[in-house]
C-alpha cells in the first residue's frame, strides 16, 4: 500500500509502505478520503508526535469502504461505507482503526466529503455539549468561525437553540458565516470581539483556537458562570490568568484534547463517537447540518493542502481524496 510520508514540513511523499492488518478489536478501511486538521501541519513539522501506538503516519479522519475486520469485531462487516476518527495513519491508502472510533456514513452525506467530518463532530460535540453543557438561548462565541470546525460548530449551536457570535479576518468569511447562522460577527483586524459580546451580555461559552493570545480577553467577554473551553494554542502556550476576573465570574477556563483520549472508557473517543452517531449524525441526515468542504485535492497534493489550510485561505474543511 501506499502512504504519506513527512520527509520536511514542506515536502510530502506519496510512498510504498508495508500493508495493514486489523488487529482484533480493529476494522481496515479502503481509504476513499482523508481530512485535513492543522494537528497535521504542526506533526509535519515535528511540533505534534502521536499518542503512543499511534501511527506515525499523519490523518485524523477518514471515509471509506471496509476492507476486513479484526477478531472481536460484531458491530461491522466487510463491505460497509463509513466514516472513522483516528489517532494517525489517515493520509494512506489503508488504516486500521479500532471498532468504537468507526462511525457509520450520515444518509444523503456524499462519501468524500464524509472525510472532513468525524474530526469537526466530535471536536465540537465533545466541547460545546458533553464539556461546557452549551443549551438553548445561550451565547457561544466561535474564534475562526469559517475554519472546519467554527462552521460545523455554528450549525450544530444554532441547531441546539443557542445564538452565535464569531471572530474572523475578513468581510466574505463573516458574511459566510452570517449565512451559517451566526447573528454577531466580528471582524478580528478592526474590531474588538469583547465589546462586542458584552453589549449581547457576555459569552456563555467561548470555543477558542487561540490560547494564550485570548485567554485575558476571553475572561473579560465571558458573562457570569460562563465557560472557555480552549481547543488549540495558535496563539502561543503561556498567558497569564487574572484569577480575580474568573472568581468574580464564577466562570471556568477548560483546556480540552481528542486525539490522545482512551478508546474506551469515560470521556472516551469511544463515547464521544457514539454521543455523535446518536445525537448528531440524524441531524446530518435530514440536512439540518451539512458538511462544509472548501477544497478536495488528490492525495499525491498533500503539501498544497496543507499551505492552503494554513495560508487561511480556505473555507471549511480540506479534504485528500485517495
């Protein structure tokens, strides 16, 4: 089979490898279709290593056709259309994943653009609605609104009756997401995203990319119990908390992670997988939330996608069709 290879963060390499077999527990899938995440380029450049076990290979997410199933496996046969969130080896011809992390294709989701999903889905699902308890007629601010995950996070808080407020770097992604749902959008170039929360009141629950760039910002838009869950640190590590602020507040400040979770088990990529099959994927499947896909590229252009992904350029989701 062939696979992926990081040879330098810019370089590439569509290589012959050795091929998988499920281990039991496990199903092999055909790859039709990779997602792309920014975990990607940060491994690529050797800033992000796997969990322990993991591949070596990059790709959290993936559609395709199963291949074979491993011993222990009674929940899928050879054969089926699915979808799979994983800890590495996407970016290949073949994964082996385990049972728990495979979910099944939503009805009327095209097979390839499937990719880009179980990532974004249980990114946003574990966080706005197992984590930071996100219900209906609260305020969720978004930080890139218009990435992957913000536009699948607009949908699925407007789905659940709450109101949505993003950040982004220009005029068409703004209107782009007004189109998604969002009532307040803030332009991060000339605008201030706290004044303009606290005039709706203040956040109920903040998604954030940024890290420690927002984090003192963040404190001040949140409103009183409100919660700031930090997904990623685009914006540096290290940030100073003024504690004073989140007492007042009663608020919480939650740092989150998928990828490294247990399969199964509490707060599992197990569970979360199953909270999405159950919970989100019928609201897919009627078309009240829809994949967003900005760019489908060949395998062999794994580079290309990842400068789009991180020139910003793009839209939604980028996904690698094999």
């Amino acid at each position: 089979m062939h696979a992926i290879i990081a040879e330098a963060p810019e370089v590439l390499a569509w290589r012959e490898v050795a091929d998988l077999q499920p281990a039991p527990g496990e199903v092999l899938i055909r790859v039709a279709a990779a997602g792309v995440n920014r975990a990607d380029l940060l491994q690529a450049a050797g800033l992000y290593p796997p969990p322990p076990g993991a591949s070596d290979t990059l790709g959290l997410e993936v559609s395709g056709v199963i291949a074979a199933v491993g011993d222990e496996v009674s929940d899928w046969t050879i054969g089926q259309q699915v979808c799979a969130l994983l800890a590495g080896g996407g970016y290949a011809e073949y994964v082996a994943v385990p049972a728990p992390q495979v979910l099944p294709i939503p009805t009327g989701v095209d097979l390839v653009d499937a990719a880009g999903l179980p990532e974004v889905a249980c990114t946003v699902w574990s966080n706005l609605v197992l984590t930071a308890g996100l219900s209906e007629g609260q305020l969720l601010l978004v930080h890139g609104g218009a990435s992957g995950v913000g536009s699948h996070a607009i949908q699925v808080a407007r789905q659940l009756g709450a109101w949505v407020a993003v950040t982004a770097g220009s005029e068409a992604k703004l209107a782009f997401c007004r189109e998604l749902g969002a009532e307040i959008t803030v332009n991060y170039h000339d605008e201030d995203f706290v004044a303009r929360v606290r005039e709706a009141g203040g956040a109920d629950v903040i998604l954030d990319i940024m890290g420690a760039a927002y984090l003192d910002r963040n404190v001040d838009a949140l409103a009183s119990d409100g919660r700031l869950v930090v997904i990623g640190m685009q914006g540096g590590v290290k940030g100073e908390l003024n504690l004073g602020k989140l007492i007042s507040k009663r608020a919480r400040v939650i740092g989150t992670a998928l990828r490294g979770r247990p399969v199964e088990g509490p707060h599992s990529k197990g569970a979360v997988v199953a909270a999405v099959t159950s919970e989100l994927w019928p609201m897919l499947g009627d078309g009240r939330i829809k994949p967003v896909i900005g760019a489908r590229l060949p395998i062999t252009q794994a580079a290309e996608a990842h400068r789009m992904l991180s020139s910003g350029e793009v839209t939604g989701k980028v996904v690698l069709t094999v």
